[in-house]
C-alpha cells in the first residue's frame, strides 16, 4: 500500500510547475503541462487562471474548482 501525503503549501511557477511541499515536508515539483489537453484542465493554460492555484482541505484547487488528487500531485513530480 502506498503511502499518502498533503500539500500544505504551493507556489505556481514558470512553464506550468508547481513548487509544492507535502506534509511529510518533503518539496517537490509538479509539471502541469502534460494534463493540460485534457479539457477539465484546459482553463490552467491561461496563466491568470494557473496562478490563483491554492491549498485546499486535502489536495490543492484553481479558480472554477478545477483539482487534482494529492496522489496524483505526489507520485508524478519530482523532489526538489
């Protein structure tokens, strides 16, 4: 079983990264880009939208309630 972890802190950078630390403390980097084909994340393309990404109850949000799972954010980036 794998283990899961919370953002409880994110920064939107440059070329749709995310700069996110998990509740385990542990900073990781989280590419966007590839997601962004799909048309629930669509909107993130606009940078205005892209940077209004927040933490929320148990992963993180973006204007319009666009989310993603904390697993997801997790397992898929890259610790810094």
């Amino acid at each position: 079983m794998m283990e899961s972890y919370h953002p409880v802190f994110v920064k939107a950078l440059d070329d749709y990264k995310l700069l996110i630390t998990f509740d385990n403390d542990e900073k990781r980097i989280f590419d966007i880009e590839p997601y962004l084909s799909d048309s629930f994340f669509a909107p993130l393309r606009n940078s205005f939208v892209f940077n209004t990404v927040k933490i929320s109850p148990v992963s993180i949000e973006w204007a319009g309630g666009i989310d993603i799972c904390p697993d997801e954010l997790y397992y898929n980036s890259i610790a810094v």
